[in-house]
C-alpha cells in the first residue's frame, strides 16, 4: 500500500511540475490592456499577417480602412508567413513587448500591447489608434 501511495504521490508532482512548466513558458503572455499614455508612448502600430491566412483575409478590408482612417499613424502590414526578413521582425517585436513565443496571425503589436485575431482587433484597435492620434 505505502508503495501505491508514493507512486500516486510521485506521478501528482511530475504532473504538476509540467502544468507548471507550460504555463511558465509554453503559453504566450498576451497583455489585455486598454490604451494608456504608457502603452500609446510607441507610435509604430505592427500588423503581423499571413498570406492565405483565413482569419487575415476576414479583417482586410478593415485593415484597408483603419490605414486610410488614420494615414498620419505608421502602421507597418508585415507579411510573416513567406517573408523571413519579416518572420525575424515578427519575433523581435513581440519579444519586445514581453511575448517569448508569438501568438499567430493575424496580430497587432503597439509597443508592449497585442491585439490578436480576427475578433479582438476589430473591435479594439481603433480605441488606439485614437490615443496615438490623441498624443500627436
């Protein structure tokens, strides 16, 4: 019985200690925050795609728009998934804003906020680009 009870015991602390581990360092940390003088301090507004990505191409047309809405605001479309120059800005700028492994595309990076996919970049993007504008 004692020799169940470690094995038991033995198998909820590996299992645990892997929970751990992947939520340390597999799942990517994405920041949810509202626009702010700290977050809008970075004027560069990154748009990560994918060229025949289905979740890019549902918000082009919005991405057109927002370009055209607000053409003082560097907004950058970087193409990622047939670009490896643009694969390593890719990376680099979302280590800069605190994510180790990046979430996918479609993705928006201003400073150290993200915005990703095809729901939560509609929906929230513009509320900064409109404290960027604000800043100018």
């Amino acid at each position: 019985m004692d020799k169940l009870i470690k094995i038991v015991v033995t198998l909820f602390v590996v299992i645990a200690a892997a929970s751990a581990a992947y939520v340390v360092y597999i799942t990517p940390s994405v920041p949810a925050a509202m626009p702010s003088a700290a977050n809008a301090s970075d004027n560069i507004v990154y748009y990560f795609y994918g060229q025949g990505c289905p979740h890019c191409a549902k918000i082009e047309p919005f991405m057109e728009n927002i370009t055209k809405k607000y053409p003082d605001i560097d907004i950058r479309m970087v193409e990622v998934w047939y670009n490896q120059s643009n694969q390593q800005v890719y990376t680099q700028v979302n280590a800069q804003a605190g994510i180790s492994t990046p979430p996918g595309v479609p993705e928006i990076v201003i400073g150290k906020t993200v915005l990703v996919g095809d729901k939560d970049i509609p929906t929230k993007l513009e509320g900064y680009l409109q404290a960027i504008e604000k800043k100018k």
